[in-house]
C-alpha cells in the first residue's frame, strides 16, 4: 500500500515538474542566467539587486491577475497582505517596490527593452527574445 | 467806469478766481496727478494678474514635474503599450481644461504618448511651450521628455476683462520685441516672471478713465454759470446795498454845495459803518453850518477890529504927529486921561526956564536960511533931549528962545524940580560949548552961544484960549521975570533968581551977580550966577576980530606951544 501510494505519488509529480505555466524571464541579451527559487524571490522583494555586475530591475504585473497571484504563492510565497506589510516597512527605509506595467506584453517588452529587467510571464509568450532563468 | 460797476466787477472777479483755479487745477495738474494714479492702479492691477498668470505656469510646471517623476512614466520605454500615460495625461488635461496638449516623446523625439492621440506616433516639432525631461525611475536614464503644447489663451482666459479695462498677451518672442500697441488708451504693461518673452498689457480709454474727471468739469461749468449769475445778482445787489447810501451822501453834498443849504441832513437808518458814515457826514455838516455861523460872526467882528484898528492907528499917528507940538508929560497926562482937555488951570510954584541964543539976528543973518534952519533946528533939537531927559515940561518954543518948566504935570517936589532945572541948564551950556565946536568944523563962521535963566515962583498953570483952540501953558509975572533973569544973564552962563538959590544952594556953586530991576517990576531983583564946572576949563572969545576957544582939558602940551607961537605971531 505504501508502495503504491508512493508511486501515485511520484506519477503525480511527473506532469508537475515536466510542464510548469509561468517562468521568469529576461532578456536574452542578459547577463544573468539561471536563478534559483530563492534568489528570484530575493530580487523581487529587492533584497538583492545585482547579479554579477548586472543590476536586477524587476518588473511586477499590476492588479490581481493570476499569474502575479501565483507568482506571490510559489515564489515569494506570502500572501498580498503579507507583501504589502513588507513594503510598507521597506518604504520607510527607502526602498521601493518593482516598478509595474498593466499588462503582460508590456512586462515582456519591457524585460526585452530593459538591460538587467526581470519579469515573470506565461510560457506561451516567451519567445527568442527571452531567456527563460527559473520556471514556476 | 463807476465805482458801482467796479465794485460788481471786482465781486464777481474774486468769487471767480477759485473757480478759474479750479478748473486749472482739473484741467491739468489734478487731470496729470489723476493720470499717475490711474496707471499706478492699473500697475497694480496688471502686477496681480501677471502674478497670477505666472502663479499658473508655476503649478503647470510643478504638476508637470510630477507627472514626470510616477512611475508610470517607465511605460515611455514599452511605447505606452497600455495606454497608461494618455490615460493620464488626458485627464490632466481635462482637470486644467488646457487648450492644447500633453505629449511624451522618447529619447528619438518621437511622441509615444499624448493627450491628442492624433499626435501619437509623429516626430515632435521641437517648438513647445515647455519640456520636461523623462527619467526612469529605476536607473534616473533619460527616456524622453514630456512637453506640453501650450495656447496663450490659456493665460489670457485668465485675465479679467471688463468692458474698459482690457488685458492682453503679447509673445514678442514671435514679434520680434516689437508690439504696436493701441493708440488713445492708457496702458501699462508689465512681462512674466518665469517667461520674460510674455509680456502682458493692461489698457483702458481715456474717455472712460477720465470720465469722471469730465463729468466734474461739466458739472464745474454747470456750478460757473449758474454760479456767476447767482454771483451777479448779488454783487449788483450787495453793490447798491453799499452804494446806494453813498450816493444819497454824494447827492447830499451837491445839493448843500449848490444851494448853500447847511441845514440839509442825510437819513439813514442803519447801524453799520455806512450808518456812522452818514452821522459822521450829517455831523460834519452840523459843524459846518455853526462854524459858518461863527465865520461870519468872526469875520464882521474882524471888519470891526480892522476898522477900529485903522481907527487907533490914524489916531496913534495923529498923536504922535500931535505929540510933536506938546510936551511929553502934557501929551502923556492928556492921552493918559489924567487930564481933560478942558479950560481949567490951577495955581502952582513952578521954576521956570528960559534960555535964547546970543544976537541971534547978527549971527543968522548972513546965513542961508536952509543952513539957518537946519542949525536951529540941531539946537532945539539938542536942547530938547537934554529938557527932556531931565523931565521938564517944554512950554514952547518961541523962535530960538525955549521956554521950559519943572513941576507939572510931573513934580519931584519943588526944592527937587529947581535942582532938576539948574542942572539941565548947566548941561545945556555945556552941550552949546560941545556944539560950538562942531558948528565951526562944520563951516559955521559965527557959532551962536545961549543965554539961560532961571526963576522959581507961582505960577497959573493950565488950559488957555477957546473950547476949540488952547494951549497949555503957564502964565504969571515969574513966568516974566525967568524971562528977564534970561535977558539979563551972561552968555554961555546961567542966571538965576533968589527965589530958586535958596533951593539950590545946598546943591550948586553959586555966585551973586548984579541985580536987576526987570521991566515991570518995581523993586530989584537979585541974580545968581551958577558956577559952571568947566569955567576954568573952557575959554571962549566971539568979539570983532577974534574968535577963539581953548578947551583947557583936552588941549594937548604941543597945541599950546603952537597957540603960543600962533599969538607971538599976531600981536
């Protein structure tokens, strides 16, 4: 029984990791290339701003589409009061939340037109003029 | 001109100097003065509206600056992909309801946002009213620029018009700093502070602004005309006022000068100075009238006097005329009133005096009768000085006999008046004596000497002859005798009675002589010579052949030696 259950949930694993929705992408002129869960968490909540010589700008999804509501889940994993609290406290310190942009093609002409730009996007919008660097 | 209608002409005058000044003043210094403050409130005006304009394009500006540092302004680098910045700034145009636009141009001037979507897409001109420049809020990158395309209407909306009071806006940046400006306005001007090449002008009429002005003068020359006629009429008014009583004087006073009329008075009833002028007037024709009056009760008094005054002076030369043939004390004690002239004597002792010349006939005979007569004349005249200045009574002269005598009217006193009149007959000798040399200096060959006598005695003295003829004089037999002691004495000496030695005595030097009994007289009288002072002093010959005088006290030493000589000579 445990067996099985193991396996079941092994095979429920598999699609998961195989085909995930949303990755974070930059430009494919970038420096950066891949960046583990924690860093990209790290760069969006502005706790690290370089990588290498390249400076990071992360690029948020203004309003409460789905992509950003999962992005906060996996990711940054906190909630939106959670996130607000953060960056009310940062305000004060002076450091402000990513600049947004209303939509989705915006944040991936924006990532594509922005040296050291960091955005997260549905899969099926990236294209040759995006490196994807971590998926989610 | 009458003083009436100078009088209307100089009020009218002085009441209208303040309008005239008046009038000069609005016209041209108030107008001038008025002119000043009406542009210093213009200024101010002007200076709050450009305040204001410039207070406008300052929050533009600020309001721009702001737009320009959101965030949102990133959307510059994806194109304005959704549409967030025309969004923005088409409501920011509709809140300033600007005319015109707001446009974002990216680094290539190329405007990928606007408020005019018409615009998006298109190069931008370069020409704007303002620029902005576009920084990313990320990395401060230059990423644009947010302009905006400015109307001047919206500054000019901003002016507060009215229908004289007019603002406008002029760019002299797209005139070349030239501006025609409006004629026949009052303008001022003044240009922005943040945007000099804007220079707002404030202008008004002049008709309106100097309406009020005008009106004044109208209503002055309103006030000037009724106010001169009105000035008139009580000019005339008050001129008749003050001169109507004048006139009535002046009327007055031709009436009294052509009819002599003083007793002509003024009525007036009035309490002021016209009042006091005409009591004054009516006073002094009162004081006229009583000074008339006693002008000619003056003047006949003064005809009166003059006559009564030719009057005294005919008499006082009558008198004095009259004085000639009378004695002094007689004269005086007639014109004195101490005597009437009436024919009245009285018994008196008198001492009586009578003297004559020596062969008077022989000496005067050979004479002219001019030089007789003025010799004569010398020495009555002498005598009668010396009589005189011993107070006796000249009776009369008879030829060249003078008959004197002491004791009336005038007495001293009887012992007193024959000392009086011996002494006055010693000097009369003496003064002869004097005369006899002068009358031969003068060329009389033969000077006469005097025989004197002298007799004190009773005598009746008074006024005789007729009530329209009398002399007064003495008569008596010592009148008389005086007259025979005369003939009988000695010339060059004096002779008296022994009735006036025994008054004398005391007082002169006397010596018997031989007596004499005079005609008429039946006993002697005895006669006295007076000795005379000078008997010894003075030696005078007058015979045939000899004439010769020797004054022994004035004779100098060498006079002698010549008398001497002279005499050896002749004898």
């Amino acid at each position: 029984m445990r067996v099985v259950f193991f396996i079941i949930s092994i095979l429920a694993q598999v699609p998961l990791l195989a085909v995930s929705d949303y990755v974070v992408v930059v430009s494919k002129n970038s420096t950066v290339e891949a960046l583990d869960s924690d860093m990209v968490r790290d760069v969006f909540l502005k706790k690290r701003n370089f990588d290498g010589h390249t400076r990071l700008l992360p690029i948020n999804l203004i309003g409460e589409k789905p992509v950003r509501q999962e992005f906060e889940s996996s990711v940054l994993k906190m909630n939106r009061e959670a996130i607000k609290r953060y960056w009310v406290v940062n305000h004060f310190q002076g450091v402000s939340p990513p600049p947004t942009q209303a939509s989705l093609q915006s944040v991936k002409s924006f990532v594509e037109k922005v040296k050291g730009a960091i955005g997260y996007l549905p899969r099926e919008m990236v294209d040759d003029s995006l490196r994807i660097i971590y998926e989610f | 001109m009458s003083f009436k209608t100078k009088t209307i002409l100089l009020l009218i005058t002085l009441s209208l100097i303040p309008y005239v000044i008046t009038m000069i003043i609005l016209g041209k210094a108030y107008r001038s003065d008025y002119e000043s403050r009406l542009k210093s409130d213009m200024n101010h005006q002007l200076l709050i509206t450009t305040d204001r304009l410039d207070q406008s394009l300052e929050i533009l500006e600020n309001d721009l600056r702001f737009i320009a540092s959101l965030d949102i302004m990133n959307d510059v680098l994806t194109d304005d992909l959704d549409r967030r910045i025309f969004k923005l700034l088409s409501m920011k145009k509709e809140d300033m309801d600007l005319i015109g636009s707001f446009d974002v141009i990216n680094t290539e001037s190329i405007i990928v946002a606007s408020s005019d979507t018409e615009r998006i897409g298109k190069a931008s001109d370069g020409e704007n009213f303002m620029r902005i420049p576009l920084f990313s809020t990320f990395d401060q990158s230059l990423l644009g620029g947010l302009l905006v395309n400015y109307d001047l209407v919206n500054l000019s909306r901003l002016f507060s018009n009215d229908t004289h009071l007019r603002y406008s806006l002029y760019d002299t940046s797209l005139t070349s700093g030239e501006v025609t400006y409006p004629e026949n306005q009052l303008i001022v001007k003044r240009t922005l502070q943040n945007r000099p090449e804007l220079t707002v002008l404030l202008e008004q009429d002049y008709d309106f602004a100097f309406a009020v002005l005008d009106k004044l003068a109208s209503s002055f020359y309103m006030t000037l005309i009724i106010g001169t006629l009105l000035i008139t009429a009580v000019a005339y008014a008050t001129a008749n006022y003050i001169l109507k009583p004048i006139l009535l004087l002046s009327n007055t006073a031709n009436t009294i000068t052509r009819t002599q009329d003083y007793s002509k008075r003024v009525t007036i009833e009035r309490t002021d100075e016209i009042g006091q002028l005409s009591l004054a007037f009516n006073s002094m024709i009162s004081g006229m009238q009583q000074m008339l009056v006693r002008l000619n009760e003056e003047s006949e008094n003064r005809i009166k006097l003059a006559e009564e005054k030719n009057r005294s002076e005919m008499l006082q030369n009558l008198s004095t005329k009259l004085s000639k043939y009378l004695s002094p004390q007689v004269f005086n004690s007639i014109f004195s009133g101490e005597r009437d002239v009436t024919l009245s004597s009285s018994r008196k002792k008198l001492t009586i005096f009578f003297s004559d010349i020596v062969d008077f006939t022989g000496t005067t005979d050979k004479m002219e009768s001019e030089d007789l007569t003025q010799l004569l004349n010398h020495y009555l005249r002498e005598m009668t000085d010396i009589a005189l200045k011993y107070g006796a009574t000249i009776d009369k002269y008879i030829g060249d006999a003078i008959m004197i005598f002491f004791g009336d009217p005038d007495s001293q006193g009887l012992k007193e008046d024959a000392k009086l009149c011996v002494e006055m007959a010693i000097s009369m000798q003496n003064r002869v004596r004097e005369l006899q040399s002068e009358w031969q200096a003068n060329g009389y060959i033969k000077p006469f000497s005097i025989r004197a006598g002298i007799h004190t005695g009773y005598c009746t003295v008074g006024n005789f002859g007729t009530e329209n003829r009398m002399d007064y004089t003495i008569v008596g037999s010592a009148v008389n005798l005086a007259s025979r002691i005369e003939s009988n004495a000695e010339p060059g000496n004096v002779f008296i009675s022994e009735d006036t030695f025994l008054l004398v005595r005391d007082t002169f030097d006397c010596c018997p002589a031989t007596s004499v009994t005079p005609k008429g007289f039946s006993l002697p009288v005895k006669l006295f010579k007076v000795k005379m002072e000078d008997d010894a002093q003075i030696l005078s010959i007058n015979e045939d052949g000899l004439q010769l005088i020797i004054d022994k006290a004035r004779i100098t030493e060498e006079t002698r030696k010549q008398l001497r000589g002279v005499i050896d000579n002749m004898i």
